[in-house]
C-alpha cells in the first residue's frame, strides 16, 4: 500500500516533425499528462505516481521517446496519505 503522493512537472522539448509521436507516446505513459504546448516545441507535462522511483523512470520513459531533445524537472512534491487515502 502506498503511503506517499508524488507529484512532478517538467517542460519537454521536441523535434518539430516529431509532435503527433511525442504526444501520442506520453498519453501512454500512465500517470502523465500534458498541460500546455508552445511554439517552441515544449510540453509542459505532470507526472503522478504513489512511488518515487516509478516517477523516475516515467521521466526516463520521456527521455528515450524518439523527437524528444531534453526534459527538464520544474518541481516535485511529495504528500503523505492518509490510511483512507491509500490507493
């Protein structure tokens, strides 16, 4: 059972011709979602998850999708749950 709460961002840059392939990998990462898009091909994209190495290796997961050209950690916070709260 898991006791804690992570939660990360982190701006994701792309090739250009790689767009649709990018966003189509990180909407099968479970946990990961994409909340803006700019001209100058970044994402800024959440990552949740009730473990702390799982995030990581979402993170490593972005990293080795083909197109992308850095991801950069924004923040990373950690929330403890409640018993009623475990997931």
């Amino acid at each position: 059972m898991a006791s804690q709460y992570h939660i990360s961002s982190l701006v994701v840059q792309y090739r250009p011709d790689t767009q649709q392939s990018v966003l189509a990998a990180l909407s099968a990462i479970e946990g990961a979602e994409v909340h803006a898009q700019t001209p100058l091909h970044k994402l800024v994209v959440t990552l949740e998850s009730t473990n702390g190495p799982a995030i990581q290796a979402k993170v490593d997961d972005i990293r080795g999708i083909p197109g992308v050209l850095s991801t950069v950690l924004v923040y990373q916070q950690v929330e403890p749950l409640t018993e009623e709260e475990w997931i």
